[in-house]
C-alpha cells in the first residue's frame, strides 16, 4: 500500500494521510475528528503538500468536491 503520512504544525490539521491505490485522504483535525476524503486525485493532494495553509486549501480544495466518510468525531 502507497501511504503517505505527515503530521504538521496547523490550526486546522493535525495529520494528513493519503493512500494512493485508493486515492483517499485521510484528514486528522486538531479537535480530533477524523474523516477519509474519497477520489482524491493524487496532483491534488501533491498541492496540498506544498500549500502553505493546509486549512484553507482543504476548505477550498477538498471539501464539497469529494465525498467523504466520517471516521471518528469529537
């Protein structure tokens, strides 16, 4: 399995995992909560990599375009 794994200093996200057979982001918030994000394409998540504010590229980039299952919640 393709897994890449980075924890980070954010306000919003704790930990961002993506998993490249899948095309599936995992989000960790700093409030705990946990969602997979699904049909990620992987340039996608290569911006999010280098984005300098991963909070706002996730809210502008990732949410409302690509389903998601909720993991964990607060």
């Amino acid at each position: 399995m393709a897994l890449k794994s980075y924890n980070m200093p954010s306000s919003v996200v704790a930990n961002m995992k993506y998993n490249e057979e899948e095309s599936s982001l995992r989000i960790t918030y700093t409030s705990g909560a946990v969602y997979d994000y699904i049909g990620v394409p992987p340039e996608v998540f290569k911006e999010m990599e280098i984005a300098g504010s991963k909070g706002t590229f996730l809210n502008y980039m990732i949410k409302g375009k690509y389903r998601y299952k909720k993991i964990r919640q607060v």
